[in-house]
C-alpha cells in the first residue's frame, strides 16, 4: 500500500519537474538530444545560478529526485527484469518483478517465453500485439 502510494508521489512530482536541458542546447545542434551535463565554466552564469539569459534555468540539484523506496521501479510498481528466453523467467518472483522482453528476440522464442509467463503467472510490460 505504501508503495502505491509513492508511486503516485513519484508521479506527480514528475509533472512538476521541469524539463532539464543542457546548457546552450538550442544552439548547437549535437547538444539537441543529449542529456543533463553540469556546468563547469569557470565564468558560467548557469554555475553561478544568476543573471544573463539563463535567469530562469534551474540546474539539476538534489530536490527533484523520487522517493527512494520506488526509485528504477516501473509506473505499475513491478521491478523490470530482462529476459531473453523461458529459461530467464524461473528467476523471476511474481509477487514484485515483470518480465521485460529483450529487443533482440525473435517472434518464434517471444511466443514461448509468453506461454511461459502465463504459466508461472508473471507480468509481460510489453506483450506482443
């Protein structure tokens, strides 16, 4: 129940957060996609956190992480496992994990290893069709 709970925590305090992009991300092409680097420039208004045109950017700081006890977990509130074949899912507790299927794997094995969940009653978080 209480996990339920800071799930929701988690949830809502996501919405809240605002988008961290890396500095001067708008200008340089290759910056586009990356993730969150700090700045280190010795003169950085961003660093300093004040003045110039990054006034209203916040840096990435201890405040906006997720409560501990459901952080990695998946929205569901099941810890993700990855499997490449049936033989993986014997690992797995029901109670607490799901089965991720790996990438990688063909529709032949994807079919057995779903069988198999079914059988040993675990989750798929990303069943085929």
């Amino acid at each position: 129940m209480e996990t339920k709970r800071l799930l929701k925590v988690r949830r809502r305090q996501k919405e809240r957060k605002p988008e961290f992009r890396r500095y001067c991300w708008n200008k340089k092409l290759r910056l586009r996609n990356k993730s969150w680097r700090r700045p280190r420039g010795l003169h950085s208004k961003l660093r300093k956190r004040y003045g110039g045109k990054w006034t209203g950017r916040i840096v990435v700081n201890v405040g906006f992480g997720s409560p501990k006890a459901v952080r990695g977990l998946h929205p569901s509130g099941y810890e993700e496992v990855l499997v490449y074949n049936p033989a993986d899912l014997e690992k797995i507790d029901s109670e607490r994990q799901a089965a991720r299927i790996a990438s990688c794997v063909g529709m032949k094995k994807r079919l057995a290893i779903e069988d198999r969940a079914k059988e040993l009653g675990i989750k798929i978080l990303n069943p085929s069709g």
